[in-house]
C-alpha cells in the first residue's frame, strides 16, 4: 500500500494524532479532578443536620464532561500517554505508512 505522501507530511499527521491523544489524557485528569471537587463542594453543603439539599447536582457537570471525554476519545483513540518522543513518532509514521 504504496502512499504518495512525503515523509515530512506524514511525519506532521503523526505528531497531530499524538497531540491528539495527550488533550484526551490532558482532559481525563481534568474531568478526574473537577469531578472530586465538585462531589466534595457537594458533600460539605448539604450538611450534617440534613439541612442542606441532597440533590446530586455534581451529575450535570460531570455529565456534560463525559460528552467531551467521549468525543476526544473517538477522536485520538489510543492508549498513549506521556511527552511526544522520537520513538513515539516514528512509530505513529510507521503506522501511517503501512
């Protein structure tokens, strides 16, 4: 499967899936962390009495977190994690490749 691309465009479409893939992992920690802050902002105000609303309102947010995560995901597909490197590359080119 022969591919009329040079080397240095390939080599770009590379370094963008990876990019790709490190704003998924980027936006997974993200939604980790704003989703504890947002169920312990919740924890601490409905109270111990009982007097606070123990509606789970934390759900819409992370709802709406869930949407873009799934949207990247489908994306950048993959299970790359960590700084682009030349192994890296290289091994997305050689993907591209064949």
């Amino acid at each position: 499967m022969s591919d009329s691309r040079s080397d240095e465009e390939i080599r770009k479409q590379a370094i963008k899936n990876l990019k790709r893939k490190q704003e998924f992992w980027k936006l997974l920690v993200l939604f980790t962390l704003l989703s504890g802050l947002f169920v312990a902002i919740w924890w601490f105000t409905i109270g111990k009495d009982g007097g606070g609303s123990a509606y789970f309102w934390p759900i819409w947010p992370m709802l709406g977190f869930v949407i873009a995560l799934v949207a990247t995901g489908i994306d950048a597909f993959s299970s790359v994690f960590g700084r682009l490197n030349e192994s890296k590359i290289q091994k997305e080119i050689d993907k591209l490749k064949n």
